[in-house]
DNA sequence: TATTGTTATACTCTATAACTATA
DNA sequence: TATAGTTATAGAGTATAACAATA
C-alpha cells in the first residue's frame, strides 16, 4: 500500500547554504565525467575554427592515420552506431575533406580517405589538440599528466 | 575555387588490417571520455534494479545530504538546466522518493526532501556506488583509484 | 529590476528496425 | 546466411525564449 509523500526528517524545514558534493565527489565516474566535460569544453572552443566538433576530429584522424579505413571501423573504434556515422562522413565528404573509394578487396565496403584539403585542415587540428595537452600538463606537471593517461586507460581497457 | 575532392595519397587504394588508435590515445579529452563512459556503462547496469539513472542517482544523492536544496542549487552543482530538472524532480515526486516543501525564507524557492521512501532506496543506492568503486579498485589498486580522482580533480576544479 | 520555478519548443545525440548489395 | 552501408524514425539529452510569482 502506498505511504504518504511525506519527508523522511519533516521537523527542519531548513535552508541549504552551501551544497554538500563531499559523497559524489568519491566517485570514480562523477569525477571521470567532470573531468571530460572540462577538457571537451575546451576542445571544442579551439576546434571552432575549424568548425570540427569532437567526433568530427576522431573520424578525420582515425581517417589520417588509416587510410583506406572502412566506416565499420570506424564505428567500432569510436563506439558510434553505423546509422550516425552516415550522416557525418556526407557533410565531410560535402566539405572534400575526406573522400570515398572503393575497398580493394571487398565490393560492400568503402575506404576512407582525407583530400588534400581534409590534410592540411588535420595538420593544424592535430597540431592545436597537442597543444591543449601543453596547456593542461601546465595545470598538472608532465609527469601527473602521462600517469593520469596511464590509469585512465588502465579503467577503460 | 574550389578543387575536386581527390585523396592527398590516391595512388595506393590500401586496406586497413588493424586500426592504429596510437594518436587519439595520447590525448587526454579523448581516454577521459572513454573512461567516464566505461564507469558510467558499468553504474547504469548496477543502478538498473533501483530504477536510477546517473543523473536521477546524482539528484537524490545531493538531495540526501543536503536536505532543504532548491532546485537551482541541484542545477549549479551537477550542470544542469533548470527547464531540464523539472521533468527528473516531477517524476521522482510521482514515485514519492522525493517531497517538495517551502523554503523557510524564500517564497520563490522550494526545498527538496527525502521520503522514508527515497531515503531506504538511496541508502541501498549508495552502499551500491561504493562497491563499483571496490569493483575499479581491484583493477587498479586502492592507491592508483586515490591517485586517479585527485588527478581528475585537478584537470576540472 | 533580478531571480526561482516553470512551460513550450527546438536541436542534437543516440538507438532500433529494415532495406540493398555484396560476401 | 551473414556483413557493409544506408534509410527512416524514435527516443533521450541539451539548448533558448518567455512567462508568473516573489525578492
């Protein structure tokens, strides 16, 4: 039978001056989701220029550095669903910074690859997404930075 | 004028074998948001039997141990938009773990309570949260998991 | 005049089912 | 029969504008 809505500690009405985060903040995926939401912010502040969102930079880098890739691997590197890649790769192909061919070996698949255009705009990309890195191994040390990557990995893999 | 979109290396139409994620790895936007979304994967399937999101989780955690918080306070510390709480808060009163009352000085504001309802659920919900962090502990060891949060800490506060 | 809570609404992101062409 | 790519579409998450009540 349901009980009444009534408060667990009824007697205080009593007003919050500052929020209590001490239990949350114990949490290993509270703070891994902060702590992304703070670097992608500024990821996609210095991305603007380029008019790349974050995903938009993982598909033409994993494109740079594989040429040929298939958008199935794509998909499975960067954990998109197929449907939502489509999409994506029409308005880069749209902007020729990558380019469609077909797979050598299998007559379903479509190899990716960057335009001179797509290229040059990754050779600067990249080059600024390093040095975002410089900028937070300054709030860091180099050396917190390379452990921090380290035990992120070690939580993902 | 615009140039046709023709590969930068069209000659050798290759195929890719293993995808090299070597660059990507090397940021830290990029292992945070796996990280995050790794822990998070694992929370949601944990949380399922209490019917709690991260964020509904994240909601009556605060309201748990700040007892009396407006909405406007939950919106500041967890990133959320006001008119996005309403629907989260309105569905939580319906499944009376949570009770509005007036705020004690201010007639704009309400403050948010825990039912006996909500307060057994989260006492369960967290007791659940701790042990995902026992579960990481193991693959990292108690050290490296204290290390890693004082890390993440720093690349967000 | 500013702020709290709210409604309505739009835009993006993510997810599922189903089709086609090749294997 | 299974897989790569695609289409259509639905749902969740996130965003802005505007309003009533109160400060």
């Amino acid at each position: 039978m349901p009980r009444p809505a009534v408060p667990a500690r009824s007697n205080p009405p009593a007003a919050v001056e500052e929020v209590d985060t001490s239990f949350l903040e114990t949490l290993l995926g509270y703070n891994a989701r902060r702590a992304a939401l703070a670097v992608i912010t500024v990821f996609v502040e210095r991305m603007a220029p380029f008019q790349l969102k974050p995903v938009d930079f993982s598909v033409l880098s994993l494109v740079r550095h594989n040429p040929g890739i298939t958008s199935r691997q794509l998909c499975t590197a960067l954990g998109i669903l197929p449907p939502n890649l489509v999409g994506m790769v029409n308005a880069l192909e749209k902007r020729e910074l990558v380019a469609r061919q077909p797979h050598p070996r299998d007559g379903r698949a479509v190899g990716l690859h960057l335009t001179a255009r797509g290229e040059k705009l990754m050779r600067d990309a990249e080059k600024t997404a390093a040095e975002l890195e410089a900028d937070f191994a300054a709030r860091l040390s180099p050396s917190e930075l390379r452990n921090l990557i380290t035990l992120l990995k070690k939580v993902y893999s």
